[in-house]
C-alpha cells in the first residue's frame, strides 16, 4: 500500500507506523471512570471510510491523518495531523 507523505510524497506503508483511530474523541480530565474505560479499553473497528493517524518514522517524522478505506486501502486524502480537522468539527 502506498500512502502519501505530505512531505515526501507516495511512499510505502512499511515506512510509516500505524498510530489509532483520530476520530475518538477524548473525554474530559473529569470525566466518570466508565467513559475514560471506553476511551481506553474500547476500540470500534469499523469497515468502510475511517481517519487513523500515522507516523511517517522511516521518513520526515511527521505525525499524519490519514482518511482510507480498509476494506480497499483506497487513500482518500493525508494531512498533517496539527491541520486534520478535530473528531466532531466541520471545517469552514
């Protein structure tokens, strides 16, 4: 699978490591044991369209969103994660 560094441009995956899904979203520092439970404990995974966040360590070290498909591996778009949009935010 080729992903595309934003830095670097298409590159292979075994370049970049594999680091969650970045559309969970945090709970608050307060919030009840049981919520912290799921953030940590309890992952989805889903088929179909989903944003996961990647290193690219065999290159720019860059921390990325990635937006594909795992069923197909299709690449839809790659950002760097400081601009990806937050978990329930629409971009203006």
């Amino acid at each position: 699978m080729l992903l595309p560094c934003p830095y670097c441009g298409p590159r292979s995956s075994e370049e970049f490591t594999y680091l969650g899904d970045a559309s969970v979203k945090r709970p608050s520092p307060k919030a009840a044991f049981e919520k912290w439970h799921e953030f940590v404990h309890e992952r989805r995974n889903p088929m179909g369209l989903i944003r996961e966040f990647w290193q690219h360590t065999g290159g720019c070290r860059a921390w990325l969103v990635c937006e594909r498909n795992t069923v197909t591996h299709e690449v839809f778009n790659m950002v760097p994660a400081r601009s990806a949009t937050p978990p329930g935010k629409v971009k203006a």
